[in-house]
C-alpha cells in the first residue's frame, strides 16, 4: 500500500509534515515538486476560464486568507 506524505527538503534533509501511521520503517520515494508556483489545470480537471471564474468567487476570501494568524492552517 502506499502512502503519501508531505514534507519540505533542506540542507539535504527531509522533515515530514506529519508522522505516517504504523510505519516504523520503510523505503521510501522522493518526488521534488515544482516551486514555480504554477498549477497544472487540466490535471485537476480545468481550463485556464474556470480557474479564472473560481478565483474571482474566491477573492472575497483572501483578505482573511492572508492574515498571519492564519498560517496555523498551512499545515493541516
């Protein structure tokens, strides 16, 4: 079974975001994903108009999104 795990590489290190259940050891394999920032639309099923439509029916949020007490949900 797999199961996938997000963490953050540096200095040659992975740290993860959380511990994986009943796992104690275990190989393992690292995918590096893209920092450009960029989302892939037609992998999560849209073209560049609905992303367009869904981030302007989602502005009205990110006032609230981008206040720094909000990072507490970054990890979740």
């Amino acid at each position: 079974m797999f199961q996938s795990i997000e963490g953050i590489y540096k200095d040659g290190k992975i740290e993860l975001i959380e511990t994986p259940p009943g796992i104690n050891t275990a190989r393992v394999i690292v995918t590096f994903l893209s920092t450009n920032g960029s989302v892939d639309l037609p992998s999560r099923g849209i073209n560049e108009e609905q992303a367009a439509n869904l981030r302007a029916r989602l502005q009205c949020f990110a006032e609230d999104w981008d206040q720094p007490e909000m990072e507490v949900y970054d990890e979740l």
